[in-house]
C-alpha cells in the first residue's frame, strides 16, 4: 500500500539506483543531495534498483578502509531531509522489507513512480 | 532557452562526451545557448590537460576549449571529484605538495553548490552518463 | 511531461525496465547511444505500451549500421529532433 | 577447471547468463564486489546447478552488511581463500 | 548445428561481449588481438552478448569522426587470425544471422562454449 | 607461484583497483609473488600523479608505490591507453608539447605486447574490472 498521502513535491530530487561499495556513484549522489541541503533546498531521495541495498542495516567500512553511506545518511536527516522515498518492487525482488533498513522510509508502488518525478522541479538520476 | 549540460563520463572510455558535444553543437544550431557544461563522477577526465589521444581521432579536451572559446561557454568541473581522479589546477597542486598542473586552464573548478544552481537558472539541464 | 533518455541495450542491463516503471503515461523515451540497440525488431518488445512516444537518435542508429533495422514503432529523430524534444519536455531525466 | 569472477549484480546485468552458458562442468564461480548481491537468499535462483562451486568474497559480504544475509548453499571464502581458489584453478575469467 | 569439426585451441582468446561505438572496450580489445597476432601467436576471437554486434554490416564512423572497428577486423583477418567464434544464442537473440555478418564465423552453441574456453592458453575477457 | 594482476578500472569510480590491492597482500601473505600489476582501460587511472583523494580516504596511487617499493612488484601501464586519458610520463609530456608529466613515477608506460608476454612469464594472471 501507498504511503503517499499528499503530492510529492520539493526542489531536489536525488535517484540513487547503484550499489554501495562497488562504485563511488552512491558517494558522489549523496554528496549533492548533502549540498543541496546544505543550501536550505527541500531535497527528496528515492531508492531504486540496486540503490535500495544502500539503506541495509549492518554495513560496514569497505577493506581498505573506506567510509561506508552510513554516517552521510545520518547527516542527511540531520539536515532535515524532507522525503526518503523506496521503490517496493526494488525492495521486495531483493528479499528486503521496511524493517532491514536503517531509516524509516516511504514506499512508493510502481503505479506512483511517475507521480514522485514530475513533483520535484529538479531531477538527478544516479 | 539557456542549455546546461551534465557530463559524467570520461572521454574515449563512453560515448557520454561525444553525445554531449554533439548536442551542444545542435541545441546552438536551434538558437538555443549553451552557457554551461558542468563535468561530475568521470566526466571530471574531460578536462585533462595531458590528455594526448590518436591523431585520427576527435580531440576531445579541444574541442570543450573550442566550445568554449566561440560560443562563451562555461566549463565548471566538481573539485571533488577531480581531486580524486587527479585533476588539479595549479592552486590545488600547490596546496596537495605537486608542481604543475593537470587540469585544462579553460575548465574551472568548482563545488556541488554550482550544479544546483545551474539547475536553478538555465531552463534545461541533460545530463550525459557513463 | 519528461523526457527520459536511456544509453543501455536491454539485451546486458536491465535498467530499461526501471525506466518502463517511472515513466508518466505521457512522458517520452528517447535511445541513445547503446540504448538504439533496443530499437531493433528483435529488441523492441521490451518497451511495450509506448506507441509514439519511443524514439530512437538516427546518429547512433547508423553508425551502429542499425538504420534499416529500426522497428517501425519507433521515431527515428536525428540531434536537431532530439534537442526539439527536449524543448518541449519540462525536464530531462538520464538512465544508465 | 577455469575460476570465473564475478562482479555484476543479477538484478541489474544479465552478464550472469552468459557466464553460467560459458562454465564447464567442473568450473567455479566466484561472487565479488558488487557480485555478492548474487548471493543473498533472494537472488541465488540465478545460479542454478552450482551446488559446491559457488563462492562468495567474505569482505564484500561484510561491507555490505550481506554476511548473514549469504545463502546456505554459497561457500563464503576469505581473500586468502580467494586466493587459494587461484592457485587450484588453470585459469580465472573475469566478467563484468 | 555446432561448425567446430577440431578441438579449438591456440595461444591468446579475446572474447569481446561489449558492443560498439559505446565504449572503448571493443577497440582496446581488438589493439590487444592485434598485438598478439602481429606477436605470431594464434589468436581466437569469441564474440558473446552484445559484442557480436561488432560484426555488423553497414557500420560507420562515430558523429565525431571516431573510427569504427571494421577495419580492425579486417587487419586481424590480414594477419590470418586463426578462429573467430560467434556465440549463437547471443546472434539469435538479437535476431540476427550469419548473413548480417562481415566476416565469416564459425557458431559456437552453448554447450560449446567452455570448449572453446578451456581450449586456449590465455584468455582476456573484454 | 608467479602471479600478476591486469587493473582496468580507475580507483575511486570502481572498486576494481581495491580489490586487486587486496588480493596483492593476500597473495603475498600465502607466500606467492606478485611480480607484475598491469594497467590498462581506465585503469590507468590508478597512475595519476596529480591524485589528491580526501585525507580520510585510501590513497591508491600511493598504496601501489608502497607495493612496488616493498615487494619489488613492476607497475606496467599501457602507453595507448594512457595516452588517450592523459597519463604521460616526461619524455611523452615533450613529444606532445606538455610541460611536466602527469604519470606518476614508480610507473612505468610500455606497450600491450608485455601484457601478452606477462600472461606467459607469469603463472596466474587475475583481471580485475570496473
């Protein structure tokens, strides 16, 4: 079931659709979404494809050291993030539900995906 | 309209920055400008200074010169992102302990706070990936 | 009305279908680079439901020798047709 | 016997069929980086008929927070035993 | 129908999965090929996935002027490349046929593809 | 036994030149050699001079130099591919018109017939991509 009650809106919409740890596309994602709010702009994320892993609980520092998303999402909502979206058919393919992540979430079904994108004046798709 | 153009893949290893280059010249062609190409993740390696490709093949690095050059447009690189990949103007060189220079003097580094505005103050921004 | 550009053949990366599930019913696709691979006779049923609405850049069509491939559902547009798409689209979104 | 690597996931490359129609019979195949999404319980049906020579890189299970998330019929390997899956086999392909 | 009458085998396999005009991967692929045949070493070409659209007919240059890689081909067949194998499910898939081809292959089906594999010394998968 | 490792995938962007660090020290800690590190494709990238990565980061160009200082392993890096993604050691830097060099120096450029000639001198020979 939806959870979206009213009409998705905000200046900045981040897609993270890459994986955690396999390429620095999640990183350099998060990096302009912190910028964005940073500069006081209502920024929106929405999880999708291989992106939703980004949220698992229990992840830990690549082996040679290199910070995991984890911390960066903290401040993300420190920032006062206004929407952290989840595609549910991308969560559900991988065996996931709302209770493996790390921070509460709002499922978006398939059948308002579009709604999400045309409510965001600004889209970057990573 | 005011074009922005979002370039994130390296030059010779995609065909994001040919597809980028060939849109700019179009979106001119239309009356359109193309005031700002900014260059994010691997698309930072456009603006490599050393970069010495095949006498046969489409100097890539020179043809953003030329864009820049007959049309004004700007050339704003992450400087984050190239940082990391080793693109340093001569101010960062200095503070990072190198001589010299790797990035292209046409192309300016610049924060993450730049593409949002781009965002804000050109009426379309298409990105090119990798 | 968006506009979404794909650069992936949905022959290796599945991507394609992420795109089908975003997509408003009258928004645009538009393949580009290894995304015109999709276009062809053989590919194209991977993106049903988008009678007049899917397009394809002649420039990477015939320079991948895929212009007398290109299934006839889809609009062949050179660069002048692309920029002209994303005219009229709001905003541009890119799948990769 | 040939190790193949592997480290594309199987929700988003299709790179994962053609390894499985290149293996033979006594081949290995080992998951790595990104490829250990593969191996959670909800995506190993990818890889069928490897009961014995499908392997997981303990690292990347761990940094993705994957370790206990790994199905029973993977064999996880540290990188030592990465290694030592090398010295065994002739000969390792890696795809991506 | 399986055309391989031999046991393949030879020093150097490439296998190109990558198609053209995208990527760099076919190109530095093919460089490697060359190499190796200019070397005099036998050198097999698998063509998998999207790479066996490396042989289509009627392709030309980049919009930029970038060089196709028909003239490669032609260079390695120059050098007498020993074998160059298609993989059939990967033609079929994208519906086409040998005739679509610019050189003639010899179609590897499924079952033989490991052959091919485990038949050559090096193997570099592109 | 003799091994070496073929990198094609820029550090930072791919996880591909920490994987093949990682299994360097593994394969040396089982008492294996690891003689050779072959660049090619983006991984050419792993040679940048210029690379500044943030302080809390791996430093990979600096990660591979420690290995060539401590175990003796040959950093090899492919000329053409270099060239192309402006990696250029001095004597190319001249022959191009390029004051200075962008190639770090514990690297070395050499041409694709050594990567051939590694896969023969060398008795495991492991990829890793992007």
């Amino acid at each position: 079931m939806s959870e979206i009650t009213e009409a998705p809106h905000g200046d900045l919409l981040v897609m993270l659709r890459h994986a955690p740890h396999g390429s620095l596309w999640l990183r350099e994602a998060l990096d302009l979404a912190l910028v964005g709010a940073a500069f006081g702009q209502s920024v929106s994320l929405l999880l999708m494809g291989d992106g939703v892993w980004a949220l698992l609980r229990g992840q830990g520092p690549g082996p040679l050291g290199q910070k995991g998303s984890q911390s960066t999402f903290e401040m993300l909502e420190m920032y006062d993030i206004e929407r952290l979206y989840i595609d549910v058919d991308s969560l559900e393919a991988r065996g996931l539900t709302r209770d493996d992540l790390l921070l509460p979430v709002i499922e978006v079904p398939t059948s308002e995906l579009s709604t999400v994108l045309a409510g965001h004046r600004q889209i970057f798709n990573f | 309209m005011r074009y922005a153009l979002l370039v994130l893949g390296g030059p010779y290893s995609h065909q994001a920055a040919h597809s980028a280059l060939r849109f700019a010249h179009a979106a001119i062609a239309r009356g359109h400008r193309v005031d700002t190409v900014f260059f994010y993740h691997d698309g930072v390696h456009n603006a490599a200074h050393f970069a010495a490709p095949p006498q046969d093949e489409p100097h890539l690095v020179d043809a953003w010169c030329d864009l820049q050059r007959t049309h004004g447009t700007a050339l704003q690189v992450c400087v984050a992102a190239a940082l990391r990949r080793g693109l340093l103007d001569a101010r960062e060189a200095e503070r990072h302990g190198k001589s010299g220079a790797s990035l292209e003097p046409s192309f300016e580094l610049t924060g993450l706070g730049q593409l949002l505005d781009i965002g804000q103050t050109h009426e379309r921004l298409i990105t090119f990936a990798p | 009305m968006l506009l979404h550009l794909l650069n992936r053949a949905p022959s290796s990366s599945s991507v394609h279908q992420d795109v089908l599930r975003a997509m408003g019913e009258e928004d645009g696709l538009m393949l580009i680079e290894d995304g015109v691979f999709g276009a062809v006779s053989a590919q194209v049923q991977h993106f049903p439901g988008l009678e007049g609405r899917l397009f394809a850049l002649r420039e990477d069509l015939e320079s991948r020798g895929l212009a007398g491939r290109c299934d006839a559902s889809v609009t062949i547009v050179d660069m002048d047709g692309f920029v002209a798409l994303t005219e009229e689209a709001q905003r541009t979104v890119s799948w990769f």
